[in-house]
C-alpha cells in the first residue's frame, strides 16, 4: 500500500512540502509515481522515535491525570515504560498503580539519578509544577512534558512540551460560537481547526497596514517592551507553541501568539525577526524575558484571555477595519 504527500498533508493539515522536509528529515524517500510505501514509511518513523530501546520515564502525581496516564501505558508501549511515579500524597507512597511503585515527592532527584531517567512527565498540580521540573532537571532528565497549565523555567537544552487542555477547550469553545452564528469566518477557508480564523486573518492583514502597537491597543494587550522603533506594519499571525513550526512560519512581519513565556520564544523570535510576541491569559513574564525582549527590540504583548481568544479579538478587530475602509 502508498501513500501519496498530499493525502498525508491534509490529514494532517499541513503543506505537502512540509510532508516532504520531514521525510528528508527522517531519510525516508518516496517515489514520485507511487508515493511513499506505507510499511516501510511506519518503519522508518517507529525508528526515528523510539531509538535502539526502552526508555524509562519518570511520573510527577498520581492523582485522576496521572493514574489515567499509567493505565494507559501499562503493557502498551514496548519502548517508553514508566518505571517510577512519585506524589507528595502519604496515602499513596509505597503503593504499586498499574505495576508501578509510587514514591515519596521528596526522593525525586535521587531516585531519578538512581535510575537514570531522562524523560518526565508532570501531572500536578501548577503551584507543583516548577519545584519537580527543577528536580528533574537536576536529576539529569533532558525532556519533560508538562501537563500543568504554567509555562517552566528549565535550561535551553532541556526540551518541554506543554499538554495544554484549556487551551484546547478555549479552541472547541471559540469554534463552537463561530458555528452558532456569533462569528462570520467565511466557508471557503473553513478547513481545519486553527486554519479557519489564520487564513482569514493573513488576508484581512494583507489589506489593512496595521502596525503592531496599533493592533496591540485595539484587542486591549498590555504592552511590556516597545519594539522596533519606527514600528512594524504586520502581515501575518502565527498562533501555537511548536518552534518547528515556526521556524518554518515567521517572518519580519510575523506576530506570534504563544502560551510558552519563556526564553526560548524571544530567542526563536530573535533568530526570525519576529517583530512581536503576544503571550497570552495575563501572564506576568519573568525580568530576563523582558530584558531580551528589549534589547532584540521585539515587541511583548500580553492579551488577557487565551490564544485562541486572542486570535478571535484579532480577526474581530481586522474585520471591524476592513469594513471602515470600505464604507469610507
């Protein structure tokens, strides 16, 4: 069986030359007639992830989301088992969830160095979330995913990716209006789930020469850092948290939308010329970022509510533009 790079781009929403790159990534080379050969493209991807063997992961909280996650990966996964959880619960230390023994919060780093664990995942509550990522980091773990809704601060080469559920909800939720008829995304450009809403804002920014500052005033953004001096007329609007992806998106005319305050976006939107990032749900940014912010001239933007609702107080005020032009 084939599979052509169309058909997978559009499964996946992505472009079929970005199917391609990431193909070339992996040295994984179809053929233009016939596609790419299903069997050996799952081979050539199961090696990529899951390396020469097992690899221990390390479980931060027991409570519902994690022992969801532990019954998950009980005797399904042959080459990621987590081997130790721990919690700050004495009910639960010393106990064995789904064949894996629970250990006390407190022995984190040691246990982890013990073992030899470089992969963790966060289940805890946000108040918890930054002491254990610090233990992991210090135990030597360099890949944490983090299911609580606070960005981390970790060393640059340590790797984090965040399992945002709210933002998730905010995406159906605002979805969810715009097909009742409270929004008016245009059907053409109705393709899948972020696509609808970036699509129309390109276009509608495409026509409206709206600088960054101005934009930031109209959705009611906080703006901590000023930017390029003269200012920057904005032509596009990146919105998620992957650097892959936006290594591929940005320009000097991008803004992006991002959940993840931390050092890695400014310096991401440095090496891009991102003009500005908006982070997003109020958050008080930590002084380095700032300070980079600065010095890079990057403008920081900070919206009150979510990506999501950020990127539709974008395209509201877009349109509200659009339509001022024309009638005037």
């Amino acid at each position: 069986m084939h599979v052509y790079s169309h058909q997978l781009a559009h499964l996946a929403g992505v472009s079929a030359a970005q199917v391609r790159r990431d193909f070339m990534t992996i040295g994984y080379s179809g053929s233009p007639n016939r596609g790419y050969e299903v069997k050996t493209c799952l081979a050539s991807i199961g090696s990529l992830l899951e390396g020469s063997g097992c690899q221990d992961v390390a479980l931060i909280g027991v409570g519902r989301l994690g022992r969801a996650l532990l019954a998950h990966f009980s005797g399904k996964q042959q080459m990621l088992r987590i081997a130790v959880a721990f919690d700050a619960d004495p009910a639960v230390v010393g106990s064995s969830l789904d064949g894996c023994e629970v250990r006390a919060a407190e022995t984190i780093e040691k246990t982890v160095a013990d073992l030899g664990i470089r992969i963790g995942i966060l289940a805890v509550p946000p108040e918890a979330a930054q002491p254990a990522a610090a233990a992991l980091v210090r135990a030597g773990v360099r890949s944490i995913v983090n299911f609580a809704a606070v960005p981390l601060r970790v060393p640059e080469e340590v790797f984090v990716d965040y399992m945002d559920i709210t933002s998730a909800l905010e995406s159906a939720a605002f979805f969810a209006r715009e097909g009742t008829g409270k929004g008016s995304v245009p059907e053409d450009v109705a393709e899948t789930e972020m696509d609808p809403i970036i699509r129309t804002i390109d276009s509608l920014l495409a026509r409206s020469d709206m600088k960054l500052e101005d934009l930031a005033q109209r959705i009611g953004a906080r703006v901590l850092t000023p930017g390029a001096p003269a200012g920057v007329v904005v032509a596009k609007v990146y919105a998620g948290d992957r650097v892959s992806d936006l290594l591929n998106e940005a320009s000097d005319k991008t803004l992006l939308v991002t959940n993840l305050a931390n050092l890695q976006m400014v310096r991401v939107a440095e090496l891009m010329d991102v003009p500005g990032i908006c982070f997003v749900d109020g958050i008080d940014p930590e002084p380095d970022i700032i300070e980079l912010a600065r010095v890079n001239n990057t403008m920081i933007l900070v919206s009150p509510v979510g990506v999501f609702e950020t990127c539709g107080l974008i395209f509201r005020v877009l349109s509200e533009n659009g339509q001022a032009l024309e009638n005037g």
